[in-house]
C-alpha cells in the first residue's frame, strides 16, 4: 500500500501587534466604613393566640337551661381572653430578672422590694423599663433600673400575645 499523505502544513500564524505595556496606577479608594455583619433577623413570634371556643350544630327552637339560644357558635369561651402562655412566660422573666439582680455585684447584698414596668420588643430586648413603686431608696431605685436597661436581650422571646407593659415585683435579700 502506498504510504500515506503527509499531513498538511499549518499556515503561519499572522503576527499580532506588540502593545506597549500600560502602568495603569490604582486610583487611591475613600477609606471604608468597618462592614458590620447584619444581626440575623429574628424570627417572627410564635402565634401563641388561643382558638376561640366554636360549637357548630343544628339549630334547635328556644333557648337551653343556661338561656343560651341557638346560633352559630364561636366566641371566646374558654379562651383566656387570648393571653394563652403569658403564665409561663411571666414565670420565665421573675426567674430572669431575679437571676440578673443575683448576679449584679451592686445590687447582690441589698435588701429592697420594689415594683418596675418593663418594656420588651419582640426579639426579647429590654426597650424601657420604669419604677412604678419604690423601695424606698432612691439610690436602691436607681441602681435596679440602670440593671434592668443594661440586660439588653433575654434568652427567651416574648408571646406575641404579651400585653405590654409587663410589671414585675422584685426584691433582693441580703445573704445570710
């Protein structure tokens, strides 16, 4: 058989033009603001609402032993007015609170019963707190408010059912 074709030969390649090397000098950048990250937003708070109280059956004539008449159903039977969890979670901030009057090196050994509105937003901050009865001391007031605005979030977010203000009684005992 005879050998095969050579291959075929390339082209030249064209030459391309050499471009002079341009210094190209950073221009000098504002100095920028430290990014901070952005807080993860919080979750929304839990629906904690109760569900109103619902019978639905056939209407009868008349009304019963309780003088209730037929109707619909519904209501708020039952219901707590809508506060469902605030109980516990009432529960939850007197445990906070006293843990953080505990903890607090100034306030640890007084002994003061006193009464504050507090304030919280939906995440748990403490947004305002308030002196509704006094200890007695205004220096004692002083030091348990300044405690409470310096908190700043609670572990726990509040119902979304939380009337607010929520009022709370605090007191501290001397050890011993």
């Amino acid at each position: 058989p005879p050998p095969p074709p050579p291959p075929p030969e390339k082209p030249p390649e064209p030459e391309q033009p050499v471009e002079e090397e341009k210094i190209v000098e950073p221009e000098p950048q504002p100095e920028l603001e430290e990014v901070k990250p952005q807080e993860e937003a919080p979750p929304s708070p839990a629906d904690d609402l109760a569900d109103p109280m619902q019978m639905d059956g056939d209407a009868q004539s008349g009304s019963d032993a309780f003088n209730i008449g037929a109707g619909k159903g519904g209501g708020m039977a039952g219901s707590g007015g809508g506060r469902a969890g605030n109980a516990s979670y009432s529960q939850y901030l007197a445990y906070a609170f006293q843990r953080l009057l505990r903890d607090n090196p100034e306030l640890r050994n007084l002994a003061f019963r006193l009464q504050a509105e507090i304030w919280l937003s939906s995440s748990g901050d403490i947004t305002r707190a308030e002196l509704t009865r006094s200890s007695g001391d205004p220096e004692t007031d002083q030091k348990v408010l300044a405690a409470l605005r310096a908190a700043g979030r609670l572990e726990e977010r509040p119902p979304a059912s939380l009337t607010l203000p929520v009022r709370i009684a605090l007191q501290g005992k001397r050890p011993g």
